[in-house]
C-alpha cells in the first residue's frame, strides 16, 4: 500500500509540474484552462484537447443586470428626505475615483492587471502547482474577481440564492467559466472601464458598496478626494470586509492597510517618503451612517406615503414587488411635493397641544396641501411613526387614506356642509337667501331623500331627525348664518331642497372618498364613493384629511380641483425621467360658486364657531367638523396659499366620546372641532404663512351672494292662502312661520319676514306671520319684534342675533319689515 501511494505521489509531482507547463501554454495560446480539467493521470494530450473542447463550449459573454445601488427621495428643495437600498451603494465614473485608489486597489489585487488579456498566466501556473501540493492560493486577476462579483449580483438581483453561492464557490469548472468571461470582457472594455465597474461593484464591509459609498461611509469625503492612507485602508477591506473592518477591527485593519501601503512601495506606485508619511498616519474614521427606509427619515409619515404611491401605484412596475425592488436596487431619484418649513410648522403645532403618550390615548393628525397645484406640502401627526407602541409609535398614517398606509379614516362632521352650501349656489340659491331650520330633532321625512338617480343601490330614504351639537338656533336663517353657526337642521332641510344628489355630485367633484372602501354596490364589488345618506351633509361617512384638505383647497382656488400629490419627479441614473402621475385639475364649480363657499367659511371664523380660536393674522377661510357623540373633531380652512386639515380624536376603531380629555398637554371638557384641531391648525397656519405675501380672497358677485332681488310683496289683512300665493307669484317659497298680536283681524295676515318692500333674493323663503288681533294689556318687553310700520319696510325689528339685518329675531338690529323673528328668532 504505501508503494502505491509513494508512485502515486511521484506521479503526481511529475503531472503538476506538467500541468503548470501546460497551463501557461495554453493561456498564451488562446487555450486557457486546457490543464485545470485534467483530474487524474492519463493521457496529457487527450485530456488537453478535452479541456480545450469544454473550454470552447462555455458562454463567452457576460450578461450584466442593473448594479445594484440606493435611491434617494428628495425633499421639494433637494435635500435628501431618505435613502433606500439593498446595497448601499453609489455609483460614480473612474475620474471621480482619487488615481492614488486607483493605485492602490490595482497594487493589493492584481499588479500585472495593466498588461495581462484577463486572465495571468503566471499567477496561474503558480496557483495550479501550488495547489496540487495542498497550498491553496488564489489566481484571479481583477478582471475575474470582477466577473465574479458580477455573477454574483446577477444572481442576487434575480432572486437565485443558490446561483449567488455558486458565483463564489471555490470549484475548477466556475474558475474555468471566469477565465473565459474575463478573456471576452477585455476584448470589449477598456482596463479603466473594467477598473471603475470593479471599484463600483466591491463591498467594502460596514454595510458599504463601492468606493463612492465606502469613502462616504467611512471619511465622511467623495471618493475623489480620499488621501494616501485612506486610500491604502479602503483597498485592502475588499478581500476580506469582515476580519478587515476598521470599525469593528481597528487594529487588524491598520495593519492590512500597511500591507497595501508596502505593495505599493515595491510596485513603485508610491515613494518611500509617502510610504513612511502614510504608515505613521493615525487610523482616523468619521463613520457616517446611511439610514435605509423611511424609519430613519427626519419626515417617516410622509416617506411611508411616497413609498406606498411608488409601490401600490403602478409608477415603477406592474406588482407592489417588482416596484419595491426597484427602489431598493435603481438608484432612483424621487424628488417630492414635501415642503421643509411647512413639515416643521405642522409637526411644531400638532406637538404643542398632543403629547405622542397621553392619558386619553387621543391623537391628531394633518394634511396641507397647496391651492391649484395638489402638493401635498406636508402631513404630520401626534403619534411617530414606527412599530414600537411602548415609544407611542403607530405605523398607521392617520393623515392619508387605507390603500396608501392610512387608518379607515374618520367622520370629519359639519366641515361636510361646505359641500352642501357649494351645491345649493350652483342650483342658484345665493347666499343670502333664507331656509327655515326645524328645531331640535324635528324629524324629516323619508320622501324627502329617496333617490335612484345617484346611488344603484335604489331607495335611500329614511325617517331622519337630526340635532345640533355646535348651537341649536332654529328658525328663518340666511344660507351664511346657517354656515357660520353650523345649523345641523337648517343643512338637511338645505340637503332636501337642493336635492341629495346634486349634493353627491359637489362631494364626487371635489374627490372626496371614502378613506377605505367599503361600500358596496348592485354588483358585490366596494366602492369608496360617499352613499348619499341623508346624513351626508352632516359628515358621517369615514374620510381622511388628506382628502378634505384637497377638496378644500378647490374653494381657495376659485372652484379649481387639484387631486394631491406627493411626487414631483422620478429620474434614472441615466438622466432619463419616469413618468409621474400629475395632479389632475379641473374647474368643477364656477369661480363665484367657490367665492360664495368662501364668504361664508370667513364668517365661521370671525363670527361663528370657531370665532376667537382660529386667528391667522391674513384673511382665511374655515369649517368646524365634530362627529356624533364629540368621537371625533375636524377643522378644515385655507388661505389663498395654503388649505389645511386636522384631525383630533381617537385612533382606537371603538369609537368613545371625548370628554374631560388630557392630551398630555392640555384638558378639555367635551371636544368639540374649535376644542382641538382649530387652535392646531390655527398655530400651523400663523407660522407657515410667514414670509409669504398677505393675499386676499375674490370677492364673489353680487348675484351670488344676494340673487336677483325682488320686493316682498305686502300681504298686510289678507287671509293666509291669498298671502301664499301673492308671495308665491312673487318668485318666493312661503308658509306660516308665526303669530302676533297686530291691529289686522285676528285669521288674516299681519306681515311676513322680512317685510313688504324689503328686497330679496328671489327663490327665497319668505314667512307668513297670523294676526291673533290686537293685544288689549299692556305689552311685556320680548324678543319679538312690534308690529308697526307702514308695510313698506319701515318697522323696527329688535332682534339682536348676528343675521342680516332682516328684523327677523335672527337679524343684527333694526329690521326694515314686520320683525317678527319665527320661531326660536334670536337665541344663541
């Protein structure tokens, strides 16, 4: 046994050295590898010849996938906003790449790399002998180690785990493959092509692709201007990135670096003056860390809601998957809608007044997005945004909507009745024009909101009494008034006059949508359409405020709607643009329609009820929202600049009312939308307006806000049905709206409101008042105006509400009719 092992071994030291002739034969031959298939002793020639053969029939060419590196989303003012990677990489051309790397990498890897045809027949006649005799070493150029990495990525990018093992596993026949790659690859690419796709491709340990990334990582510096010793330290990771990691291991990469350092003495590439200079050098890193994913962006929220748009949206590919990787491998540039200062000015506000952790577990989010373009300028939110609910995080984005990160939404209440409002002036009822509100849960009935015509889900009606929970005037009220006070009776009987789905129609324009769909339709399938419930125009349906934020901003733009958007543009690394989704703006209401909107939204805030608590110093415009039972608030306002939403109240899905809340900054009794988000979105308004030019709203035209204005008519003795239809025949809707005591015969007609000769926009409602006849004792003081006058408009009406001046009891002191205020006239 142990002669035949000693033959064997004899035999063997004769093959190798043969192999090694062989080798370096067939490598200048053009024949390279003919000896690496030979794996026993035979016949020399025959087994060159079939190495030959198996080298001939491998691929030659080598097939390149996209390199993977990061791609940055922007802030609208360039700045990076976050980074997003599978390889943290950063590609960059060889003359931004500092020559003394150059030097340095070309030194510690390959030194013939300059003169050799990819593959160096020296090097690898040494490695085959020394192999043979149980002495592993390498024989890859920079050439091969190149197509290595190559095959490598190619396997990564494809999803191929085991093709990524095989590109690196240490086996002849991938060798042999490499050699042939490396031999056709400098055929095709210059040395200094081959150099800067190497220097792109290594891994230079700590999470750092290529060198661009690496000296950014490591030095804080491009790679263009990396010194002597760091140059040294970078080039001599790439062989082994974790033993050589200069963050983990100082040592042990100081003392590779200055095995690079003494290479480059020996190959001349570096004088012995600079070597001695740089081996004295201190090992000196300013680690710089690239954040990867919306986690650690200074604006989470907002980077969530680009990545779901850029995944869910078709934009970069046709499946959620196929998209992500591209954002994770593409070097992408996203340049988005998001405005620093205005970011900084939401969250400063929402933080003032809602601690992240607060003892009610109650939250509160906006939206702001920009009048006649639809950026989204900011989104912001009480609760930071991540998964560790001990921090008070939440990966729910309670600003957008559910497909893009967003809860289910929530009821934004009255601030719906600026949709209603917009309706009835574009059916032509102005602003001044009057409806009477019911009292306290006066029920409507059903016929008044059936409908088949906007809804394919048939008959929508039902018996319905609502209340009001942001004042409880009832009465004879002017279309502004009802706006401005937030008469939840007064809108659904403006609901039924103008007709539901003309209401729907407004709300569809200015696309607003359910947050999550859910309704279903005649065919099984979901819909996020708003169904036109009459408690529509009350707000009950889950939105986001986002979505009323944009709708909003039409009002501000004269009528124009914008749909939000996030992304300003996408761009290759070649330069080429992707396209983006653009907002899509159209006129959905006339230009006086909006301004008539906006009028009576100034007057919430300046007479109604947000008066005192959503001061911005400019002229703006503004709704109160509250949901049943205080569960949730909104405020909704603009300026001609900005259009803003805020919600505030519980992200909890079991809705609870809100009352006696800690925020964590603040108390509060029962919330309701001027509690909360109006002071929120008041102090976000004040700070991201400044600088900004003060402008003001177009007024609306007389005939919106007062119609064609005709005179009332006197009724003054006439029996009630012949006053009906005097006015009727006038152009005015009439009724009974009260009673008095008057010098006409008690049945008959003592006047209307507002009185005979007042001037009135047409369509409006005028009330009858009945004569109960003369009262013989002497009057006591009342809120209910005198009769008097002579029936032209001359009586003096001594309501003292905030109305117009009509003497209706609703009116703002001395009445030019008969005065008599309906019922409720005058309470606040």
């Amino acid at each position: 046994m142990s002669e035949r092992h000693d033959d064997r071994g004899s035999s063997a030291v004769s093959m190798v050295t043969l192999l090694a002739s062989l080798v370096a034969t067939a490598v200048v031959a053009g024949l390279i590898g003919a000896g690496l298939v030979m794996p026993a002793v035979g016949a020399v020639g025959a087994t060159a010849r079939g190495g030959v053969g198996f080298f001939d029939a491998l691929p030659a060419e080598l097939e390149q996938s996209p390199l993977s590196q990061q791609s940055r989303i922007l802030y609208a003012d360039g700045s990076t906003l976050a980074t997003f990677y599978s390889e943290n990489r950063i590609i960059v051309p060889l003359n931004k790449v500092a020559p003394i790397m150059r030097k340095a990498q070309v030194a510690i890897e390959d030194t013939r790399f300059y003169t050799h045809g990819g593959v160096d027949p020296r090097g690898l006649a040494r490695a085959v002998v020394s192999n043979a005799s149980g002495d592993q070493q390498g024989a890859s150029t920079l050439t091969q180690q190149y197509v290595k990495l190559t095959l490598q990525e190619n396997a990564i990018y494809a999803g191929d785990e085991e093709a990524a093992l095989a590109a690196v596993r240490k086996d002849y026949s991938r060798k042999l493959q490499e050699a042939k790659y490396a031999i056709t690859l400098e055929k095709k690419l210059s040395k200094d092509e081959i150099l800067e796709g190497y220097l792109n491709i290594a891994y230079f340990g700590d999470g750092a692709y290529g060198v661009e990334t690496a000296a950014r990582h490591y030095f804080g510096i491009p790679a263009a201007k990396l010194s002597l010793p760091q140059a040294a330290l970078l080039a001599g990771i790439v062989q082994q990135p974790t033993p050589f990691n200069p963050v983990r291991h100082p040592k042990a990469a100081t003392q590779r670096r200055d095995v690079v350092l003494a290479r480059m003495l020996q190959t001349g590439a570096i004088t012995q003056k600079q070597h001695d200079a740089a081996k004295k050098t201190k090992l000196k890193l300013r680690v710089t860390r690239t954040g990867n994913g919306c986690d650690s962006s200074k604006s989470p929220l907002f980077c969530n809601y680009v990545y779901q748009v850029l995944t869910k949206d078709g934009i970069l590919g046709k499946t959620p998957a196929a998209a992500a990787q591209r954002i994770q491998r593409g070097g992408l540039t996203v340049r988005t809608t998001l405005d620093k200062d205005a970011q900084k000015a939401a969250d400063q506000a929402i933080r003032d007044r809602v601690a992240a952790k607060n003892p009610s577990k109650v939250a509160a989010a906006m939206a702001v997005v920009e009048p006649g373009t639809g950026k989204i300028l900011a989104m912001s939110q009480s609760q930071p945004y991540g998964r560790n609910t001990k921090k008070g995080q939440t990966d729910l984005n309670y600003a957008a909507d559910y497909n893009h990160g967003g809860s289910g939404g929530f009821q934004p209440g009255s601030t719906f009745k600026a949709f209603t409002l917009a309706a009835a002036l574009k059916s032509g009822m102005p602003l001044q024009s009057r409806i009477y509100a019911p009292r306290h849960g006066t029920p409507f009935p059903a016929s008044d909101f059936n409908s088949t015509a906007c809804w394919p889900a048939g008959n929508l009606g039902a018996r319905y009494a609502p209340g009001n929970s942001e004042g409880d005037e009832s009465g004879l009220q002017s279309l502004d008034q009802i706006t401005y006070r937030s008469v939840n009776t007064g809108f659904v009987a403006l609901e039924a006059k103008v007709g539901i789905c003309k209401v729907k129609a407004v709300v569809d324009a200015l696309g607003v949508r359910l947050a999550r769909p859910s309704t279903e339709v005649n065919d099984g399938k979901l819909s996020d359409e708003i169904r036109p419930f009459p408690t529509m125009t009350l707000g009950a349906a889950n939105v986001s405020p986002l979505t009323m934020a944009a709708a909003y901003a039409a009002f501000a733009a004269d009528g124009e709607y914008c749909s939000p958007v996030a992304i300003g543009s996408i761009r290759t690394l070649a330069g080429k643009n992707i396209k983006t989704p653009k907002a899509d703006c159209a006129e959905v209401m006339e230009p006086n329609v909006a301004r008539g909107v906006t009028s009576a939204l100034e007057d919430v805030l300046s007479q109604g009820t947000a008066r005192g608590v959503a001061k911005v110093g400019r002229p703006a415009a503004g709704k109160t929202g509250t949901a049943n039972d205080s569960t949730s608030s909104f405020f909704v306002g603009y300026t001609p600049q900005l259009a803003s939403a805020v919600w505030f109240g519980r992200p909890a899905t079991q809705a609870k009312c809100m009352c006696g809340v800690d925020t964590g900054k603040g108390s509060y009794g029962k919330v309701f939308g001027a509690t909360v988000a109006a002071p929120i979105w008041s102090a976000f308004m004040r700070q991201a307006s400044e600088g900004k030019p003060v402008e003001d709203f177009e007024s609306a035209d007389s005939k919106t806000i007062y119609g064609d204005r005709v005179s009332v008519p006197s009724t003054y003795g006439l029996n009630v049905g012949e006053a009906i239809g005097r006015l009727q025949a006038a152009g005015f809707s009439a009724s009974v709206s009260g009673h008095t005591n008057s010098s006409a015969p008690a049945g008959s007609v003592a006047g209307t409101s507002p009185g005979s000769g007042a001037r009135v926009a047409k369509g409006s409602y005028v009330g009858v008042v009945v004569s109960d006849g003369p009262k013989q004792e002497k009057p006591k003081p009342s809120n209910t105006a005198q009769p008097g006058g002579d029936g032209n408009g001359n009586g003096q009406g001594n309501g003292q509400g905030n109305g117009n001046g009509q003497g209706n009891g609703n009116g703002g002191g001395p009445g030019n009719g008969q005065g008599n205020g309906g019922p409720g006239g005058g309470q606040r």
